[in-house]
C-alpha cells in the first residue's frame, strides 16, 4: 500500500496483473497509469480527485459511500461501451421507463378509439360506393358549377321580366271580368232559345221555300229537313203536329198523287229527331214503295201546314 500525504502528488505505476490499493486524504490527487490487466482499487474521502490514465483500457465502478474501483482490461475490449460522458449525453434526452406523458398526446385507449373510425390504407369500397370510372362517366354529362349558357337561353334577367308580365297558373280574376257562368248566362239571353212545350209552324201563307229532301230505303221513306230560328239546345224531343202538303220529284210529279192538301199523318208514319243545334231531321214512312220514284230520288217538300212541338 502507499500512503499519501496532504497536498501531496503520488504517480503509480501498475505492472501486468498487479493491483494497488491507495487511501487519499483531503486535497490530495493521484495519476495512476496502468497497464493490461492491471485492477486499481482507491478509497475517497473527502476532497480527493483521482485523475486515471487507462493506458491499454479499463473500466470504472464508483462506490457511492465514497470508493472507487477501477478495471483495466486488454486491448480492445472497451469497443462497443460508452464513456460516462457520452452516456450521460445520450441519457439526457431520454425519459424514465415508467414516464407518463401529458395532454399533448394520445393515451392508447384514445388512439384506439381514434383508428376505429378509419380504413386500412389498401381497402376498398363495396356497391355502395361509385368506383372512380363511374364517376368520371357520371360528371362527363354535367357542367362545370360556374359554367355559362348560351343564347339558346333565357338569362336570369330576362326570365324575371318576361315572368313580370305574367299571373300565376292559379290566380283569379276579379270583378273587372265574367266569370264562365256569367257568360254563359249572357249569351243564353243573347241566342233565342225554344223551351219544352214551344212550338214551330210553317204555313202556305208564310211564304217558305221548298224543303230539301230525298227517297231512300227501297223507296219506302222520304227524309227531309226543318230549320228553326231558335236554338235547340233545351229540347229533348220533337213531335209533328201537323203535316199537310206535296212532295214532288225533279221531274215534276208527286209522290203517291200528293197535291199541297195531302195529309202525311194520315196513312204513313212520321218520326223526327234533332241534327243539329237548329235543325230538325223528319221522315215520312210507307209500308209499300212509293210511287213515280226511284230510290235516292231527291225530292222537295212544300207543306201548306207544319208544325213541331217540342219537349
């Protein structure tokens, strides 16, 4: 053992497999310089520095109550370690192993939560979803949001004045205007109208032209019309009353020797029935054909007495 003094300097050397064990008292340093192999063991109290030259390599273990023990081994088997002053370098910006962190991150329960809403990267969409060729078919028939039209259009301006000049396909008139009641209930005054229970006649002395008619059905019917002044439209039906007079072909005679005092009611059956707003349609019927006539023979009806009732 070497002992050294107070303010005092002591330099050791330790050959190859050697070992030295040295006590330093207050304010006392030591230089050891230390082959391979070789183990320094020094006691500290207070105030000493201990200045190590390692030489070939070594390590180092401090004794908290105040020791220090020093371990040199051979060349090259300190590679792969850190210095304390390395260590302590890289330690700085680490944390504890059982460090919490605060509000700034996730805990993994949050993050969790987090990455239950979201997909994988690779994933893809089911029939829901429109595959990225039907969506550019889709926009391939639209417009662009801010795109114009041309003057096959109506601009917004112009849609608004026309509009102005224009009602609501619901609107109502007011009393400036007929209702259609109103019309209609103006125009039955203005057209005569007959009403059931009138009654038309044409007499030799009222100076009537002829009547248009004609023979058909084999012959056994004469047909003919009556034009009336008044409007038919609230009549049901019309009956002849009266029916005396002659009918007479193109070529000049008359029908089974009618003369203008013959009486068609008497012998023939007579119908009617309402053409027109204003025309009354009559036939005379004979059970056998008549006479100096062929069928379709136009024929003219001059009645010295006609009369229809109207229901």
């Amino acid at each position: 053992m070497t002992d050294v003094l107070a303010e005092a300097k002591a330099e050791i050397a330790i050959t190859d497999g050697a070992s030295v064990t040295a006590e330093l008292g207050r304010d006392i340093s030591v230089d050891v310089n230390v082959v391979d192999g070789a183990q320094v063991t020094v006691e500290l109290t207070a105030g000493p520095e201990l200045d190590v030259d390692l030489g070939a390599g070594g390590a180092v273990e401090v004794d908290l109550e105040g020791s220090a023990e020093l371990y040199f081994l051979p060349d090259g088997e300190l590679d792969g370690y850190y210095t304390k002053s390395e260590a302590d370098e890289r330690l700085a910006g680490k944390s504890d192993t059982d460090h919490t962190h605060d509000g700034r991150y996730y805990t993994r329960a949050e993050e969790a939560a987090l990455l239950a809403l979201k997909s994988d990267e690779g994933h893809t969409h089911d029939e829901r979803y429109y595959t990225e060729a039907e969506t550019d078919a889709l926009l391939a028939g639209k417009s662009g949001t801010n795109h114009n039209h041309d003057s096959r259009y109506y601009t917004e301006t112009e849609t608004d004045a026309l509009l102005a000049g224009k009602s609501n396909t619901g609107h109502t008139h007011d009393d400036r205007y007929y209702t259609e009641a109103e019309i209609d209930t103006l125009l039955a005054a203005l057209v005569p109208t007959y009403a059931p229970g009138d009654t038309y006649s044409i007499s030799a002395s009222s100076g009537s032209a002829p009547l248009p008619g004609f023979c058909s059905a084999s012959k056994t019917e004469v047909t003919f019309s009556v034009v009336v002044p008044k409007s038919l439209a609230n009549i049901t039906g019309v009956t002849v009353t009266a029916l005396v007079g002659g009918i007479r072909t193109t070529s000049g005679g008359y029908l089974d020797g009618s003369n203008n005092t013959k009486n068609w009611l008497s012998g023939y059956t007579v119908t009617t029935s309402i053409t027109a707003d204003n025309i009354v349609s009559v036939v005379i019927r004979k059970s056998s054909a008549f006479s100096t006539v062929t069928n379709n023979t136009p024929v003219t009806v001059s009645p010295s007495s006609l009369v229809l009732s109207f229901t």
